[in-house]
C-alpha cells in the first residue's frame, strides 16, 4: 500500500468516525446520567462492532 493509498484510507475512516460521534455521544451521555441516577444496567447487551469495511 502506497502513500497515497494510505491517506485516502485515513481519509475514509475519519469521515466514517466523525459521522459516529454525535451517536456516541448521546450513548456516553445516557450512561453518565444512569451512574449519576444509580439506575446502571450491571450486565448490558455488547455494542456492535464498528465495520471498518
């Protein structure tokens, strides 16, 4: 994989993480206000992994 390869890659994978994050936010939220308010689910379902594909 050459330079140019490698930086369209990258390119890819940071517009793919910034269309992410208000989604992950919103979650970081939600568990911030449910350790706050004692209501923390002990054994939640996993998260899907992120598709880097």
């Amino acid at each position: 994989m050459n330079l140019e390869e490698k930086k369209k890659e990258i390119e890819k994978t940071e517009v793919r993480l910034k269309k992410e994050m208000p989604r992950i936010l919103r979650e970081i939220a939600v568990y911030e206000k449910s350790l706050k308010d004692g209501t923390l689910i002990t054994n939640p379902k996993p998260a899907p992994q992120f598709n880097l594909d």
